[in-house]
C-alpha cells in the first residue's frame, strides 16, 4: 500500500469502520471485513462495496479494494467470519504454522529422510573444517 496523505488519513479516520491508521497502513474493523465479504457474495463489486460502507476508494490504489476483498474472503470462506475478527499481523501474530511431520504418508517422510541425510551431511563437512582448522593450529 503506498502512503496516505494527511488529507486521506483524516477522511478515513472518520469512518466507523476504520480501527487504525498509520503512514502506510489501514486497519478496518472486523465488523467492516464481514459486511465487504458478505456484500462481495451477493456479487457486489469492491469498489461499490467501499462506497456504500463510507470508505473513499480513491484514498487507495485502484486494486486495493479487490485485493483486499478477495483476501478476507478467503479467510471468510476458510475459517468462518470469527477469523475476520481476529487480527493476525503486528505483535499477536503467532507466525508460519510449523510443518507437520507424518509418519504414514512416504512423501512425508521421503521429504524428513532427505533432511536429516542432508543435514548429515553438512555436519560431516563442518566437523572435518574444524579438525583441519586444528591441525594447521597445532602445527
């Protein structure tokens, strides 16, 4: 997103429907994303749908409002509108999921055996960097 100007963040920040603004970023309630994604299935497009809620789609990118729709939704349709709810960037944020390890699945563990083979690997290098580092101290 590229930045607001003074005049946009003050127009925005009058909407009930915005949380937080900063130089480069809007956040918009939870509230805001449920009724976008819900308005976008009765196959309202973006841009009226950020008109008729009160948010000027020209303090944006012309994409902004269908990217961003198109992001909630898929969350919207995935976990159910609760997920909109949650905020999930900034200091919260849990991170990547770790990558599951199952032991039925052989591509599973096809991909674990290569791993630790190559990991192997590479401890069997740096082991013989260090002992030859040693033997030139030695000398």
């Amino acid at each position: 997103m590229e930045r607001l100007s003074e005049s946009d963040k003050k127009v925005l920040s009058k909407s009930k429907y915005v949380s937080k603004i900063t130089e480069t970023q809007i956040v918009f309630t939870a509230n805001f994303k449920i009724k976008a994604v819900e308005m976008s299935l009765d196959g309202i497009t973006p841009h009226e749908i950020f008109l008729k809620l009160g948010i000027d789609p020209s303090c944006f990118l012309p994409d902004y409002p269908k990217k961003s729709i198109s992001r909630w939704k898929k969350i919207y349709i995935k976990a159910g509108p609760e997920a909109l709810e949650e905020e999930k960037r900034g200091k919260n944020a849990k991170g990547r999921p770790k990558k599951t390890f199952d032991p039925s699945d052989s591509a599973s563990l096809l991909a674990r055996l290569a791993y630790l083979e190559a990991e192997n690997d590479f401890l069997k290098k740096l082991h013989a960097l260090a002992d030859l580092k040693e033997k030139k101290n030695t000398r």
